[in-house]
C-alpha cells in the first residue's frame, strides 16, 4: 500500500453523550467504513467543516427529519483534535486507491455507485495488521465536497490530544458569507 503524509487538526462528529469522543473503542465494538465489528479502535476524523456536514447529512438519508428538526441539545458536537504527523494509507490520491486495491474513483465504483464498507474493512484491517497509524482516504459522505478527505485515525497507544467541542448550532450552520 502507498502512504501520504498527513497531520494537524482533524474533526471528530460526535454524540454530545460519548464520554470521551476520541476514544476509538466506540467504532471497535460497531465498526466502521475501514474497520469491521469487535476488531481494533478507530477514530473517524473529517479534514474540514464542510466534510462534517456532509458526514451529519449522510447520517440523516433517508430520515424522515433534516439536521433543522434536531435538538440542538442532543445533536452532533464537533470536536477538533490534533492528529500528529505521519504516513497514512493513502486512499487519497488515485494511485493509492490503486495500490489498496479500491477503484481509482473511489469512494465510487467505475459505475458511479458508492463503495460500502465490505469493501473498506479488509483494506484497513490489512492496514492494522502492516502496522499503519491510519487510513488518509477521500470522503466518502455523499454531499462531501470536492477534495474532502477524512481520516481513519488508529488507536494503537495513547490518545488524540483535544483541542475543543463546538456544539450544533455553532458548527453545523454555515455563517453569512462562508464557502462551504
């Protein structure tokens, strides 16, 4: 697998719940995009704002309700975290798809259709198993911007260090002006 190189400030969607949102245990019990149930502890990190909303958007397809009908007291807080340099599985860069062995347009396949995560769990579980800090690999969110990224971060040892916690409606709703 290839790597790129990533670092610096990362956003975590949480439940304003979880105990400690940059705790990895909470995807190795469930799973995830690059991680299947009962395996090892990730922390599913986004590389902007506007990748956070898509994230909240995703969550919500096929609701009933939009993110304007949620409590803001129970809504996804975003917390920002401090990812320290290293190399990443690259799912970023079209040969790094290549090379992980996803198709060059991931998250989509050469039919336009969104890869799931049973095609994701073996590539991270590989990763983990090589030792990787991570998985760097474009949003698949469905209304993620163009270049958004995310970033599967592995708990190995010690924690993410947190910088602070936003909740809903300070985050979630673009301010007058903003590029989203």
């Amino acid at each position: 697998m290839r790597t790129i190189r990533r670092r610096g400030a990362y956003l975590r969607v949480a439940d304003p719940g979880w105990r400690d949102p940059l705790d990895g245990r909470y995807s190795r019990a469930r799973g995830g995009r690059w991680n299947p149930p009962e395996s090892f502890p990730v922390v599913y990190l986004c590389g902007s704002i506007a990748v956070a909303r898509a994230v909240v958007l995703g969550r919500l397809e096929g609701q009933p309700f939009g993110p304007e009908d949620l409590d803001s007291r129970t809504a996804p807080v975003l917390v920002a975290a401090s990812v320290p340099q290293d190399r990443y599985v690259d799912v970023v860069t079209s040969r790094g798809c290549l090379a992980a062995g996803l198709p060059e347009a991931y998250p989509r396949d050469g039919a336009r259709r969104r890869i799931g995560w049973s095609r994701c769990q073996p590539v991270g579980q590989a990763a983990w198993d090589a030792g990787a800090p991570g998985v760097a690999c474009r949003s698949a969110a469905p209304q993620s911007p163009p270049g958004g990224e995310e970033l599967a971060w592995f708990q190995r040892r010690g924690r993410l260090r947190r910088r602070r916690t936003r909740a809903f409606d300070d985050w979630f709703w673009p301010a007058s002006g903003e590029v989203t």
